[in-house]
C-alpha cells in the first residue's frame, strides 16, 4: 500500500472499527471496557499530564473496574509517600504526625487538580462501607520525593522499633544534605567517581524487608509504606547517579523501579488482587515498538508488565487532536493554559482525527482487529507526547515519537478535543475533615 492511499484509507478504517464512546459521566462510559475486568493490571495511559478528559476517562473506567471486577490498587505515576497520603484518606487510616500535605511541589497540577480531587472522594465513599481487607487503595509508583521518603521510614521505626530507627537516621545521614536537591547528589557522584551512599540505603532496605506482617490489616499497610519509601530511597540514590550517565539508563532505572513498585503491592495484596496503572502513555504503552526501545535502548512498565503478565496486562493508551492543557514552559516554571496545535499530518493523532469520530474506542487486540486494519497500521507513524511541559513552537521534535499503535497498546482511547485541567486552589472547603489531602 503506497503512502497516500494508506492516508486516505487508514482513517476510514479507523471509522469502521471505532466504538463511539458514550458521555464520560455516563455510566455506561465504564461499562465499554468490561472487555479488559479478566486482566490481573489495566494500565491507564494519557497523551499529556494536563488534559481534563484523560483523567475523567481513567476515573471513569477505574469505577468501573473496581465496583465490577475487584480491583483494589490504584497506582498512579506519583512519588509513594505523597499518594500514601491520600491513601490513609480513601482507606480511613489514621493521620500520620508530621506527614505533610499532597503533591505540594511541581507539577502541583499533575495531581492537585479538580478531577483526581473527585475521583479520591469516590474512593473514599467507595470504602466507607466495605471492611478494611475489601477496600480499594490508592498508591504511588514514581521515586523522586527522597526527603519524605526518609522521613517516611524513620518515622515508622520510631514506633516499631527505636534503635533501628537511629541505625537509620546514621545510614540515611549520608543522603540527608542533598535531600531537598538529590541532583546535587548525583553531580557529587560522578565527580568522585563512587557511589558515596549506596551501601548504607541498600542495608536500610534489606533490614525492612525481613520484617513479616499479616497483610489483611493496617499494621501490614504500615510496614509495606516503609518498605516501598525504602526502596525509593535506594532507587533514588542511584537514579540520581545515572541521570548524569544517559538518558536511557536513568529512564530504565525509574520504570524498572515502578514495575517493581506494582509488584511488591500486587504480592503484599494477594493472588486474587487486581492493579489498575495511572501513567503517561510513554510509560504504559509497549516501548519495545516505538522509537524509545527501538532507537534509544529504553524499556517501561507497559513493556515489562506485557512480559510478565502477557494478556493479563491489558495497556491502553489515550490520544487528543486538540484543545487546551495544562503544562509549563520550563521546569519548575509556573503552569499556563496552552493551547494545543492541531496533530501532524500523517501521525496516529490525524488518522484518528479524519476518522470523524469524535470521541471513541478502538479496540486493538489481536483477535479484534481486522485484518485490514492490523495491515494498514503496521507501519511506524509519528504520535504525540506531552508531559508537563510542552513547547508547540517545537512540538515536532520535543513532542512527537515514532510508534506502531496496535503493538504498542491493546487499545486506543479517543478524544478529538480536550480541555485542560482545573488546579486546586488549596483551600479546605467550610467544614471538610483536618485529613483532607489536598489541603493547606
């Protein structure tokens, strides 16, 4: 099939197969993906950190899961001890002293927004009635908060055990001047050429890891808080270490240690739990067929998941033609709403969009897709990523990837136009609990 037939014809078949997708506040939104309740992990993807719909969506089907089909992780791309504050919010576990608010650095709009502020208080409702082992929880995946995460694990030792918790603080002494700026850390590394204080992290976790909780109750959810904050710790320190080394080691270390993150929740829940994943689509969807695993040497949890779980990982990626989003120019520069340019000539984001579908499922597993179909989108097309920043004076080459769509997710969520996402101003509401999470 030549180029400009295939141009032509791809978006037709993209109509044929596509499920229009009912309003994101119907119910039967989540019913659409039924197809998906058998997977052991459904990892959620989004094509930016700053669009409105694609949380809506997760939300959405993440009900859907949960209420249906007995999942009961949610593991979100957020650093753990910030999600593990709104953890003990869903679950009604007791406030921990000292733990600080939410996702008070930047991104802050990445999770303090309006739509994640709603899904948590569902959650929380959700639990309300159930006993604490048939409870749905709420967990980070990503290891960038050191400073709590230490905290974090010297707090939990205070109370369980008080001489282990000094051999902490002494091993985690040698992290603690660059915990506010780990990057520091890594620059001094590299400079020294030795990894000053691996050895002390790596003991600190194989101590917690000897200890054995009963994992049905809030003592087990305590432990495996310290355990994952841990094993931050010691990820983090070599992850800020190779950051200076290249890009793809530093990447690899981050999603390996997510992978390994939903795993050790996975084990601590039991045979019969079910994780659902909330995570950019560079993370989510297959790397080994895109640019990232073919070009730059990068693998991610949607690639390590699909080797693990194989049809019991179900990955589904989420794309936009336009609209607004939320995202900044610059690191730790201040959010803006942008507007998005209209997709590229060619890209997956255009065949979608000259479909004339404008809000839709395409369901992209083997035994689903037709052949034609499989045939037209087994070539390489370029695909939009935005994360927290976004440049569109650039966008060709800071934002777009080459992917093959139907290996790299098991399904394409399709939303024409988007809207940016609504920070949270911080405030508490007149009357809401002292534990609110997203407080000030």
């Amino acid at each position: 099939m030549n180029v400009d037939a295939d141009l032509q014809l791809l978006p037709e078949l993209i109509r044929r197969a596509a499920e229009p997708l009912p309003d994101l506040d119907d119910p039967a939104f989540g019913a659409m993906f039924d197809r998906f309740g058998d997977a052991r992990v459904v990892l959620l993807g989004e094509a930016s950190h700053g669009t409105s719909e694609f949380y809506r969506a997760r939300a959405a089907i993440s009900k859907r899961l949960i209420e249906r089909h007995g999942f009961n992780i949610v593991a979100v791309e957020a650093d753990w001890p910030d999600a593990a504050t709104i953890d003990r919010y869903v679950r009604h576990r007791p406030w921990r002293e000292g733990e600080l608010r939410a996702f008070e650095r930047f991104p802050t709009w990445m999770w303090r927004n309006s739509d994640v502020d709603a899904f948590i208080r569902w959650l929380r409702e959700y639990n309300e009635q159930r006993q604490y082992e048939q409870m749905a929880g709420f967990y980070g995946l990503d290891l960038y908060n050191l400073q709590a995460s230490m905290r974090a694990v010297i707090d939990f030792l205070e109370k369980e055990d008080p001489e282990a918790a000094k051999i902490a603080r002494r091993r985690y002494a040698c992290l603690e001047p660059w915990a506010d700026h780990p990057a520091t850390y890594g620059r001094m590394a590299i400079f020294e050429g030795y990894a000053r204080c691996q050895a002390p992290v790596l003991e600190m976790l194989r101590d917690l890891m000897q200890r054995n909780f009963d994992c049905l109750t809030i003592e087990c959810d305590e432990w495996l808080d310290a355990a994952a904050n841990a094993r931050l710790v010691k990820n983090a320190e070599a992850y800020y270490r190779v950051m200076y080394e290249g890009a793809a080691e530093s990447w690899n270390l981050r999603d390996t240690h997510m992978f390994e993150t939903l795993n050790q929740l996975l084990d601590a829940k039991g045979p019969r739990s079910k994780a659902i994943v909330w995570a950019h689509n560079s993370h989510i969807g297959n790397a080994a067929h895109t640019d990232m695993g073919k070009s730059r040497g990068e693998f991610n949890i949607g690639q390590l998941c699909k080797d693990m779980f194989d049809a019991k990982a179900r990955l589904i990626g989420f794309g936009t033609h336009t609209g607004t989003v939320a995202a900044a120019d610059d690191w730790d520069e201040p959010m803006r709403v942008k507007q998005v340019r209209p997709s590229l000539e060619g890209s997956h984001e255009r065949m979608s969009h000259d479909s004339g579908v404008s809000r839709f499922l395409l369901d992209l597993r083997t035994e689903e897709i037709g052949r034609e179909l499989r045939q037209a989108l087994g070539e390489e097309r370029l695909e939009r990523f935005i994360g927290v920043i976004y440049r569109p004076e650039t966008e060709r080459w800071s934002h777009y990837s080459e992917c093959v769509l139907h290996q790299q997710f098991d399904a394409w969520v399709w939303f024409d136009e988007t809207e940016a996402v609504t920070p949270l101003p911080g405030e508490m509401r007149p009357g809401e609990e002292e534990t609110y999470p997203f407080g000030l």
